[in-house]
C-alpha cells in the first residue's frame, strides 16, 4: 500500500490550548494524546501532521523583550520569538507521540520528507508564516485535503463575539466568502479566526478546513463519526 492510499489529515493544534496562559495544560495534552491513538485505532491507514501553535509562551517572552527594549524590537524578533515558542511546543507534542511519531519534527516547509509514521508534528518556519500557514504549507507538501484547525472557540462569527453581542455563529462558509470576513492582510498575533495568506493558498488547492474547539472531545468525536456537530467548515 503506498502513501496515497493514506487517509491523510493535518490538525492545526492552537497554541492557546497547550499554553493557555503561561502554565502548560497537561489535562487538554491527556485528553488530546487518547483522542489522536483512538482515531489511528479506529483506521490504519490514517495518518496525522500536528502543527503546533506558540501558545501564550509567545506573548511572555514578547512582552519581556519589550520591556527590556521596548520599541526598539522588531516585527522579525517578534516573529522568531514566536516560531521558537512553536518548536517548542512541536518537541513536547512529539515527545508525547514519540513511539508512533516521526523523528522529525516538520519545522522547513521547503524540504519534503519521507513520512510513513502515523503521527507527524510541525512547527512554526520563518517570520510572517503563522501556524495556519504552516499547516496549509503541509497539505501543498504531503498531498492532505483536510484540516482540523482546533481553537480555543467554537466556532467562526460574522464578527467578534466579544465585542458584539448580536454576532452570529457560521456553519459553513465559502474561501470567497471569509475572504471578505478576515480581509487579506497578516498582522503578527492578530486574533483572526483564520490567517489571511493561509485562506488564499487553501483556497488555491481546494483544502477542507474545519474550525472547531479544541477542548470538547466530545464534539471532536463527532466531527469524526460524520455527525451533527458544532464548527465552521470552510471549503
């Protein structure tokens, strides 16, 4: 059986669950590490990229180079900051994973390995690719149609739930569509439900993206027994 038999999916795990605020959740990793090994269990064929997220690791160490140096920091220091926050959490993930994961951890999109294990983990790359990038980077690389972006909401909003009280929840939404939602342009930490540049390269090979929260596993299972579940699906 050769790789593309593979039912290939690549989850883009949010930073903000395995480092929601400076401490590492160890109770989402527990409940993420059983939830990975049912579904290889359930197929064998299946095969899994986690890309990882900085987590709030990225504003700590951010906000103590400003305060050391204040404006002097630049959008490219941001930036490695972050990436480094990423690498990071990809080696925990991977340690985590490490009797089924490949050696490697995916942090060079332009170099395309051999990977046969189930479970594969990426990281950040370079300043202005944020983890959406990376994980799209990943379909184009290994031939994935399908993303499982896991967040710390629900679901997309027309706009802002938290500044806007009458924002309305999307179930499913054209490329074209959140385009004009998230407008086109990538600011470094911004809080768009998904990254600008990300959307029109997913867009460009046709990947199914659903954005779902992380932390109900109850839900997750849903999503992957083809039931009614609660997310936004983006294609």
């Amino acid at each position: 059986m050769g790789s593309s038999h593979k039912e290939k999916i690549v989850f883009s795990v949010g930073g903000s669950l395995i480092v929601p605020n400076g401490g590492i959740d160890t109770g989402f990793l527990i409940k993420f590490n059983k939830f990975i090994r049912a579904r290889l269990a359930e197929k064998k064929n299946r095969q899994f990229f986690l890309i990882v997220g900085g987590g709030s690791t990225t504003r700590h160490y951010q906000n103590a180079a400003g305060g050391v140096i204040g404006s002097r920091l630049t959008h490219d220091d941001l930036d490695w900051l972050g990436i480094h926050a990423t690498r990071l959490n990809a080696h925990l993930i991977r340690t985590i994973f490490r009797d089924i994961a490949h050696p490697y951890i995916l942090k060079h999109y332009e170099v395309i390995r051999k990977v046969e294990e189930p479970v594969v983990v990426g990281s950040g790359w370079k300043p202005g690719w944020s983890t959406d990038y990376c994980s799209i980077m990943a379909c184009q690389d290994y031939n994935v149609k399908t993303v499982v972006n896991l967040s710390n909401v629900n679901q997309i909003y027309d706009k802002d739930p938290n500044k806007f009280k009458d924002a309305k929840p999307i179930n499913k939404i054209s490329w074209k569509e959140l385009k004009k939602l998230i407008g086109e342009k990538w600011i470094p930490g911004m809080h768009a439900p998904f990254d600008p540049i990300a959307a029109k390269k997913a867009q460009d090979l046709k990947v199914k993206v659903i954005v779902i929260n992380g932390n109900n596993f109850e839900n997750l299972e849903k999503c992957f027994a083809c039931k009614k579940f609660t997310g936004t699906v983006i294609e």
